[in-house]
C-alpha cells in the first residue's frame, strides 16, 4: 500500500467510526460527566475528613510524660523554669583540700582516668606545677580536656582553690594554702 509517496509493508486496520468510540466510551465505572465531577470531589473531601478525624482521635488522649507515676508531677516538671537559684549557707565552715579532693577530684585524679594526673605522680604534676597555682585553678575552675568545670558546684571557689594545692602539693610543689575570702 502506497500512501503519500510512503511504502507501507501492511495493511491498515479497519476504520474506526464515532458511533464505535461512543459505544467503548461508555463501558467504565462513571457513565455521565455528573458522577465524574462527584467521585474527583469525594476524592479530595473524604481523605481530609479521615484525617482530621484521626488527628482528634490521638490529640484527645491525655498522656502523661514517660516513665511518670504522677501526672502532675511531669507536667510541674515540663513547664518549670529554666534556671534555679541555689542558696548555701554563708556561715558554713569551708571544706578542707583533702575533703573537696575526696568528694569530688578523687574520682579521675585517684584513677588517672581520661589523662587526669594521678594524685601523689610527681612526673605528671611536674609540668602543670611549673605554670603555677594561678593557670591549675584557672584550669579547675573552668575546665580542661575531659574535666568539666568544677566553679559554682557543690563546692566554692574557694574550696576549690584548697583542693588544687592539697593535689598539687602531693605531686611535689609547695603552694601555700590560699587565702579565706573576706566576709560578706
């Protein structure tokens, strides 16, 4: 078959007519353009409403924090502020180097864990020693390496003070015990 200068190895099928495409059209599900336009609306109404529906269904359980026996309790606990004043007693005698070095040093210091220097090793205190009682507190106060800050814990800064030359002392210096500060 020849068709516009084109050579074509086969044969057209049999031509199509409008009353066939018209009987094929109408074989599906929606027969009429009104149920169409229902079942695209329905598509889009009925899975908001299933949501919202869900939605209300979990927000509407009360639900206590996990892992709490009072429900007050963990809400008093999420809605708390964020910072706590903490009152010490002034008049309270200060605790000695060997007191703070016990409570709260002894736990890396004694061990040599995480590089702290042992307590008593002179050949690690050594260099620390040599940069003074000034740059040991600075560290014990604020922290170095692995050791947090130790200021404004359950100690003064003062105690902590006392703590640094008691260790530092032990590994071989000589650092006089510092002085008390003034009353308030």
């Amino acid at each position: 078959m020849v068709v516009a200068g084109y050579n074509f190895p086969f044969v057209f099928p049999k031509k199509v007519t409008m009353s066939d495409q018209h009987e094929e059209a109408h074989t599906g599900p929606v027969k009429t353009p009104k149920q169409f336009l229902t079942l695209v609306v329905l598509s889009f109404i009925v899975p908001i409403f299933v949501i919202i529906g869900l939605v209300n269904y979990i927000g509407s359980q009360n639900k206590p924090a996990a892992g709490a026996s009072n429900p007050a309790e963990a809400t008093a606990a999420r809605i708390q502020k964020v910072g706590t004043v903490q009152v010490k007693d002034a008049n309270r005698v200060a605790k000695t180097g060997e007191e703070v070095f016990k409570a709260q040093c002894s736990a890396c210091h004694a061990t040599g864990a995480a590089g702290a220097p042992k307590f008593g090793d002179s050949a690690a205190w050594g260099p620390r020693i040599k940069n003074g009682y000034a740059a040991l507190l600075n560290s014990a106060l604020k922290g170095k390496n692995a050791m947090g800050p130790q200021g404004g814990g359950d100690h003064d800064d003062y105690e902590i003070g006392r703590a640094v030359v008691y260790m530092a002392n032990a590994g071989g210096a000589k650092f006089p015990e510092p002085a008390a500060p003034a009353a308030k």
